[in-house]
C-alpha cells in the first residue's frame, strides 16, 4: 500500500468516507490518474500534471485544486480561504458532496491542463 492510501485508510469517520468517495470520482473521471503522496497528503496527477489533493483538516476534508479563476461555473462553492491561486470544495459528509460539481472541476482542471506551477510562475514574471 501506497503512503496515500494509507492516509486515506488512517482517518476517522466521517472523513474516510469522504476521502474514499472523492477518490472514486477523481480515478472515474481522470484517465490514467496517478495517486500521489506529497506535502503529507494525496495529491492526484494525469500525465506528469497535478490535477488536485485531498486533506483532512479540523472537521471537514479540502478537495483543492488550481486554476480557480479559469473555472466558470460553481464558484458560490469554492472556498478561497485567503489563498491566491488554489481553491477547494469542503466537505463533512459524504451527503455534502455533489458529484456533478466535483466532475465539472476535474474536466476543467484536464481542459486547462498546464501546471499550476507554470501559472503561477507566469504571474509573477515581470514584463519589460
């Protein structure tokens, strides 16, 4: 067993639910989804690209990713948290969690399909 399925298989209900139901969707809508450990959490990759990351925190589990502001649709979900390029989708409950929202994310993720590394290195390059 991988460091991340550990993970996922370490936490206390309600949270491994919600962790084990994500990670459906992401291996159902991704092709060729590689699941990562790193930063300590689950990070989900397609072709070299990381797409999104699960984590645990107080009493809710983040389904995060990038690419925030290229993404039309489902915005009054997205929690922001002070944080300028990664958005999440927060969940207590595996009732929380709306498939259709979740797939949407994840194709636009696969659509934008750059790196949120380069993005983000690309904002902060000064033009002459």
């Amino acid at each position: 067993m991988n460091p991340a399925e550990e993970y996922i298989l370490e936490q206390q209900e309600p949270f491994k639910s919600i962790l084990l139901q994500l990670q459906t969707i992401i291996e159902a809508v991704v092709p060729d989804v590689e699941m990562l450990y790193k930063w300590r959490i689950p990070v989900f990759y397609s072709k070299g690209i990381s797409i999104c990351y699960l984590n645990q925190s107080k009493d809710y589990v983040d389904f995060a990713f990038w690419h925030r502001k290229q993404i039309d649709k489902y915005q009054e979900h997205f929690v922001l948290s002070n944080r300028k390029s990664v958005a999440s989708l927060r969940y207590k409950s595996v009732d929380d969690i709306q498939d259709d929202v979740i797939v949407y994310v994840l194709q636009e993720q696969l659509r934008i399909n750059t790196s949120p590394y380069a993005v983000i290195g690309k904002s902060r390059i000064k033009k002459k």
